[in-house]
C-alpha cells in the first residue's frame, strides 16, 4: 500500500500536469489553433490522429513532443517536492541513499564521528560528460526547458498574491510560445563546437552551483545527526568532487576529432576556469569589508600583502590604494592581478602570477587562516569557502579531458611508423601477441624515438602523434591538470597499453604522470581483466611511472551487453570488479573503476545509490569516474536540485562502499554457483536470438534502425568504421532502435527464459535466488532494472513493427521467442519478490499509464511513415526526405515519451 505521502505525490503530479497543459491549451488557443488545442492531452480526450491533414500532422506530432517534455518536468518537480516532504515529516534519514540514511547506517554499525570524517576526504568522485548521439533535443530548447521549470518551481510559493500568480503565469505562457515557435529537432547536425558548448554549459553554469549546493547538503546532514560541526569545517575535510569530459578527447569511431580540436578544447576549458575564479575573487573583494580601523591585521596577511604588491610594482599599488584601509580586500585585489597576469600572461615574473591553481589556494587558505585569527570564523565560512571549494574541484583546468582510441587504431599507427622507420618487418597489426609484447619490451628500454619531427607515417600514425604533441605542448605550458586518461578501447591484452607507452615516448611524455587506462568491453576482455591488469602492473615501465597508489580501470556496459546480454554483462563485469581489485591489492594499489554507463538500462543505467550498493564489497577505493551520456545528462543535472541530489547520491554511495571492510567474506558458495549457473543459462539463450539466420533482416525491418542512422542528434558516426555489420554498429543506436520500436529487449531478454530453466532443472538455485533477491543488492539491482525494461517494453507495439518484416516466417519465429521471454520473465520476477509489480511499482506503472496513448498515437504515425519511407528512399530522394524529416520529429516525440533514446 502506498504511504500518505506518495498519494500526495501522485495527486500533485496530476493537479500540476493540468496547470501547465492548460497554459500551453491557452497559447495554442491564442495563436488561432483552435483544433490541436483541443487535441492535447490530459486535458482533453485524446482523439486518433491518423488521416489528418500533412500540415496539421505536423504540428500535432510537435504539439505532443513538447507535451511529453511538459509531464517530464512536472514529474522532475514533483519528485524533488516529494523529497523535501519527506525529509522534513519523516527525518533527514529517510531519503534512500542520502546522507541522512547513511549516517544513519554508520552509527548503527558504530562507528565514531572521528571515523566517519576520515572518510570524506578519501572520496575523490569524477561524473564525465560525453557527447554520444543520445541527446535528441536541441541545445536551445534545453535552456528553454531550464528556464520553465524555474517558473514551475516558482509558482509553488503559496505567498504569491493572485496579481503575481496571474504574472507567473503569463510568463510560463510566453515560455511555452517561444518553445512552440522554436522547434524541437536539430535541422542540420550538431557539429563539435555545438556539442562542446553543450557541455561547457554545465561545467560552468550548473556544476559549480551544484558543488556548492553538494556540500552544504553534507555538512547540514552531518549537523542534523547531531555530530560536532568542526569535524567538518574546513575545504580539505571534504570530498573532491571532479568533472571530467569526452567532448574534443574521445576520437574512438570519430573521424572528426582532430588533434587541432583537442587542442582548442583545453584552451577553452582553462580559459573558462580562470574566467570563473576571476568572477568569484571580484566578488569576494566586494564583500570582505572588514576595516584594519576595528581590528588587527594579522602579520602573515600584512607580509603577504607587502610582498605581492612589490611583486606587482605599479599595478600592486593601485591594488592597494583602491581600499586604503581594508587589507582583506587588498590582498583580494592583489589576487585578481595575479589571476589576470595568468590569464594574459601578460607578466609571468615570480610573485606576479599563478604557476598553478595550487598557488592560488595557498593564497586563500592564508586569507581564510588570517580572518579566523581576529575571531572571524562565521565569515571566513560564508565568503570563503566555495571560493577555496571551487580552486580545489575545478582548479585551473575546469575538467579533465580524457583521450580515447580504439586498440586497433593505434595498431595500424604503429604499422605505420615502424615502416616510415625503416623497420623490414612492420606488420605490427598481424602480428601475435607475443611477438609484440617482445618488440615494445625491448623498445621500451630506450628512450630515443623512432622518428625526426616533422616525419609522415601514413594517416592514423600522423593522427595520434598530432594530439600527442598537443598533450606534450599542454603539459609543459599549463602541467597534467587538465588531462585525464588515455584510454584505450577494446583492450585485449597488455600490448594494447604498453603501445600508449611508445606514443608517449616518441613525443617525449613517458615520464610524465598521465594515467593509461584499459577499457574492457566485452565479455571475454572482462574475463580476462585481472591478467591484462597483472601483466600491467608489473611492466618495469608502469612501476617507474607510478606516482601515485590508483590506477584506473574502465569498464563497458553497452558492448558486454551487445555481446552477451543484460545478465551476462552485469554479472561479468561484477566479477571483473572483485578479480581486479584482488590484482591491483597484490601491488599494493587501489583502482578507480571508470563506469562507462549510459542512460539506460542495458546501457548500465539506473538509480546512482543502487547502483552502487550493488559493487561487490571492498571493491571501492574511494574513487570512481562514472560517464553521463545523452539525455542523461539534462535529466540529472539541468535542474539545481536534481543536480544536487545527483551528486549526494554519488558521494554517498561511493562513502559506503569505502567503509565496507575490505576484508568483508566472499559471497556465499550457494549464491556464487547460482549466478554462474543463470548467467550461463541467459549467455546460451542469447545467441538463440542473435546468431538466428534471419535476424539481421528481422532488426533492419523490425526496428528504425535506418532511420536513426540519418538523425541529426550527434555528430559521432552510428557506426565505427561505416561497415554495415551487426559488429560495427555502436552500442547506443544499437539500444535506441530496439527502444524506438518498444521491444526493450536488450535490457531483459534471456532472463526470462534462464531463470524459468534454473526453476525446473535446478530448483535448489533458484531458491537460493529467491531468499536473496531483496538482501543482495547486485541481486534486487538487477531484477529491478530488468523488470523496469520488461515493464516499459509493449507487445501490441513490438508486433506492429515486426508486421513490417517480409518474411513471415522470420517474424513468426522470432516474434515467438522474444514474447516467450518476456512473459517468463515477467513471471519469474514476479515469483522471486513474492508479490506482482502492481504491488511494489505502483509509480512506474503510472507513469507509464500516463503516456500510453499518447505514445501510442505516435507509433501509429511512425510506423505508416516508416513503410512510406523506406518504399522511396532508394528510388525517390524528393519524396523521401519529406517523410525523413516527419519521421525524426516523431523520433524526438517518443524519445521525450519514453524518457530515453540509447
């Protein structure tokens, strides 16, 4: 039964969705659109809207896709309103996954506040944005959306008189319009430059608010549980909380990823940085008004101050004669000359700039120290301490800038480079791995490069010394700060990395402190994992360069699905997390585990708590990247709030994975054995689907695969290498058509089918599943999840667009399979909670109730589109690209309604 509070939630959702339909009803009413006014829905009946006019069509399919982003927003509010109450009936405890809960928990397992502190600065968390083609809303329409919801959210303040509730409401209205006449679906594709100013939005804009937010959250949670408020007082007794990005690094697939884009990235990143801490240190200058009239300055600050402004010379003394007796805010002002010789490097003299963001912080911690001195501790923790915060997680840099390759790239830039070399045998891309790991062992033991500057291999190998050398240039301008890792794609074995090591060495880096970090995508690379790690971590190269006790290790959800499916990659990579971290103890270091997950669900997506209660125990070292892809992206972070809440789930969660014990017991042998024997099932029913002869031309029908592959929503290739294979079709539209035509099915199929077997062959693991499904985490996270995908899959839908496969045999065969699965597993889900989903998801499935029709209607109008399309593509470009267009707005409609794309 659902609590007071959900029915409060549930009728709150209902009330708002009506408030806000109505005002967008009201603006198509007063635009002269009469008939698609009363076509929206949850206001009105929803009328079939097959056979309409082409015009009218159009507009309603637009009319509906904003209406679907207008109930996203109302749900988003809704559920941040839910929290609040919850939080304030019910106790800051009782938010899942929060602090409060976790605090809570600490203190039952008993441990001290002195323990509990220790851990925070441990935490060094990294959210990395990526630019995958997921995202299917314009970047305009993102800020369109961000400034509505501040008007949603404003109008719930109850002490509006009705004149300003009438002004809100207009001014929602007036929203909805620009929104109307602006469109929702990218015209041309999205080049780099779109997608970089995408993220920078909120690497700028959202982030550093968000962080400010995240750590007041902390330190009120730690003041609710009644602890002592100086354990965390301090900038360096929290958590660091990084930003990492893709957008102008990733060039795995993505011709368009030059070394010069690289390049102008870093650029922009620091420029931003700096622009950002120019802000906050001419606001600090405003407020620190305390006057050396009515208080001693402290001799540290005053010997600061007489060094800096000599420094300086003429500019340090205008500095100081701008606030002739406030010396908090001359040292300030002497701070922001510094901080403008760093940006201009205008005067790079000792003293008169900022080598390093490093510099700028020990300014401000002698600031903070010399204004606690005179007993100011209440104002040295309001003006001070985000600005220290924001040196400490943003620094000079903003974010850090992975670089990733794929391995077989690098290959043919070795190839390359060994023949403009000289070298008779240079066939490094055929040759096995034993022979390569003798050649780059023995080069390896040198340091002279293979080439003279200027030298041209052939096209990858100039490639990938070109944004190398821009690393190089990076580095010895501005240090490591701004560069991630080096990852590398489809690591096979050790030679995979230690071929990052030669690149390194011909541009002269080797000794330089970047990470080099394998990716492991596919089953049999997560398996074999902790050998590629060993070997790895053995290399007398990896142990000279070690500086620190961390190395990172990627992991792929989206491949090791596409490979195996759901079960058989969330359990690999869940063995992959123990075997791996039992490899880097065995050298005395801890691993960043860099999730590469994406929105949804076979994609590794997912609630963040849960998620990360279900990693085995003792396999967090304290760090952890995580990637934010797509539509991800907007739906956790756009709005403060849900940022905030984001990022305390993250935080959190990692926190409790830490102070699990590491030498916490194996899992018990009977659940161990239970898993091996379901995953193994689930990995034998997957080919039944996969490698079925008829299955290609089952997807190309069946799913709008073609139609994606013309979308204009990123400006990545769908494909790696423009191969048209199953193989080289990339992991995300690989999951958005299957979502598109409503089958899901990478997100549930073979669980069904595996669990139903475990039942009847071996009764005693499936019991033992059974006792564990709401007591394991890794267990309940995967059920829930899978359940999820099988909840939001729809047979009527998902036989409609089979009815679009020629051969009916092939649709008849496959369409048996998949339906079979899904009700098994439906079924088996429903058995191992002991009770139906009706019971334990009322939320999901009101949700999905609410956009039922709606969605419905649109599918109708994909799928008469789709068939039209495809019968002209070929033959009739000026007929076809009409019903292109009609088709990706109806894309960009169900993706808003479903709350997903890849």
């Amino acid at each position: 039964m659902k609590n007071p509070l959900q029915h409060q939630e549930v009728d709150k959702a209902v009330t708002d969705l009506h408030f806000v339909m109505t005002c967008f009803q009201e603006v198509l009413l007063s635009l002269g659109e009469d008939e698609l006014a009363h076509q929206l829905p949850w206001v009105n009946e929803l009328p079939d809207i097959t056979g309409l006019a082409d015009d009218q069509e159009t507009k309603l399919i637009q009319a509906l896709s904003i209406s679907f982003q207008l109930l996203n927003m109302v749900e988003e509010n809704v559920a941040v309103q839910y929290k609040r109450q919850v939080e304030n009936e019910l106790g800051i405890a009782a938010i899942r996954g929060s602090w409060g809960e976790t605090f809570g928990q600490w203190k039952k397992q008993g441990l001290t506040e002195e323990e509990m502190a220790a851990v925070f600065p441990k935490l060094r968390i990294q959210p990395v944005l990526t630019a995958h083609p997921t995202e299917a809303k314009r970047v305009t329409v993102l800020e369109l959306h961000r400034e509505l919801y501040l008007l949603l959210v404003k109008n719930e303040n109850t002490t509006w008189s009705d004149t300003e509730r009438d002004q809100i409401r207009e001014s929602i209205k007036a929203l909805l319009e620009r929104l109307w006449r602006t469109g929702e679906v990218y015209l041309d594709k999205p080049d780099l430059y779109d997608e970089r100013n995408h993220v920078l939005h909120y690497f700028t804009h959202v982030f550093p608010q968000a962080l400010r937010e995240s750590d007041r959250r902390l330190r009120g949670s730690w003041k609710a549980m009644g602890f002592a408020p100086g354990r965390l007082s301090e900038p360096e007794q929290f958590p660091i909380l990084e930003f990492g990005s893709w957008v102008g690094g990733d060039r795995d697939g993505h011709p368009y990823v030059t070394a010069q884009f690289t390049e102008s990235t870093l650029k922009k990143h620091r420029e931003a940085a700096l622009q950002l801490l120019h802000q906050e240190l001419h606001k600090l200058a405003a407020s620190l008004s305390m006057s050396a009239v009515h208080q001693e300055t402290p001799t540290a600050l005053q010997e600061a101050i007489q060094t800096t402004a000599k420094a300086l010379g003429e500019t340090g003394a205008k500095a100081l004669a701008r606030n002739p007796r406030s010396p908090y805010r001359q040292f300030v002002n002497l701070m922001v000359a510094r901080l403008n010789n760093t940006q201009t490097n205008a005067n790079t003299q000792p003293g008169c700039y900022y080598p390093t963001a490093g510099d700028l912080q020990a300014d401000l911690k002698l600031l903070r120290q010399s204004i606690q001195r005179i007993g100011a501790q209440r104002i040295a923790q309001d003006l001070l301490f985000d600005v220290e915060r924001q040196v400490r997680c943003f620094g000079f840099h903003l974010v850090k800038l992975d670089i990733r390759q794929n391995s077989a790239y690098h290959e043919k830039a070795i190839s390359q480079i060994l023949q403009a070399a000289g070298f008779k045998d240079f066939d490094f891309v055929n040759w096995d791995m034993n022979k390569r790991l003798q050649f780059l062992n023995k080069e390896l033991q040198s340091r002279r490069p293979f080439l003279v500057l200027g030298d041209s291999c052939g096209p990858e190998a100039d490639e990938v010394l070109a944004y190398y050398r821009v690393l190089r240039r990076h580095v010895q301008r501005y240090g490591t700060d701004g560069i991630g890792s080096i990852i590398v794609s489809m690591t096979r074995d050790v030679t995979d990395l230690l071929a990052v090591y030669l690149f390194l060495r011909e541009v002269g880096l080797l000794d330089q402190p970047i990470p080099v970090a394998p990716l492991l995508e596919t089953i049999d690379d997560l398996q074999a994992g902790d050998r590629i790690l060993e070997a790895f971590l053995s290399h007398p190269v990896t142990v000279s360069r070690r500086r620190s006790n961390l190395q990172e290790v990627m992991l792929g959800y989206s491949d090791s699905n596409k490979d195996g499916g759901i079960l058989a990659s969330r359990w690999n990579i869940f063995k992959a997390e123990e075997q791996l971290s039992k490899a880097a103890a065995r050298h005395g270091i801890g691993l960043c585990f860099f999730h590469g997950r994406g929105g949804t669900i076979s994609r590794g997506g997912g609630k963040y708590h849960r998620f990360l209660d279900s990693m085995p125990a003792g396999s967090v070292s304290g760090a952890i990247k995580i990637t934010v892809q797509g539509e991800t992206i907007a739906q956790q972070f756009a709005n403060l709030k849900n940022a905030t809440y984001n990022l305390e789930m993250l935080l959190a969660g990692t926190a409790r994975q830490v102070m699990q014990l590491q030498d916490a017991p194996a899992l018990p042998a009977p659940l161990f054995d239970a898993m091996e024997r379901l995953t193994q099932t689930a990995q034998q029913t997957y080919p039944s689907l996969i490698d079925h002869p008829g299955f290609i031309p089952f997807y190309t029908q069946a799913t709008p695969i073609d139609v994606l592959e013309q979308s204009k929503i990123g400006s990545r290739p769908a494909r790696r290498t423009g191969t048209r294979s199953l193989a080289d079709l990339r992991a995300i539209p690989w999951v958005f058509s299957w979502n598109q035509a409503r089958f899901n099915l990478t997100g549930w199929f073979g669980v069904g089918t595996a669990l139903s077997q475990l039942q009847e062959q071996a009764p005693q693991h499936w019991e033992t599943l059974h006792a564990a499904a709401t007591d394991w985490p890794f267990l309940y996270y995967t059920l829930i999840e899978v359940e999820t995908s099988l909840l939001n899959s729809d047979p009527v839908i998902m036989e409609a667009f089979a009815g679009l496969v020629a051969e009916t045999d092939i649709r008849d065969a496959l369409m048996a399979l998949l339906l079979e699965d899904r009700e098994a597993g439906l079924r088996q889900i429903t058995e191992l909670f002991g009770r139906p989903a009706a019971d334990r998801r009322m939320s999901q499935l009101q949700n999905t109730a609410r956009r039922g029709k709606v969605l419905y209607n649109l599918h109708q109008l994909q799928l008469q589109y789709l068939k039209a399309w495809r019968a002209v593509k070929d033959t009739a470009p000026e007929i076809a690209d009409p019903l292109l267009k009609k088709l990706l707005l109806l894309t960009n409609g169900i993706a808003g309604g479903l709350k997903s794309t890849g």
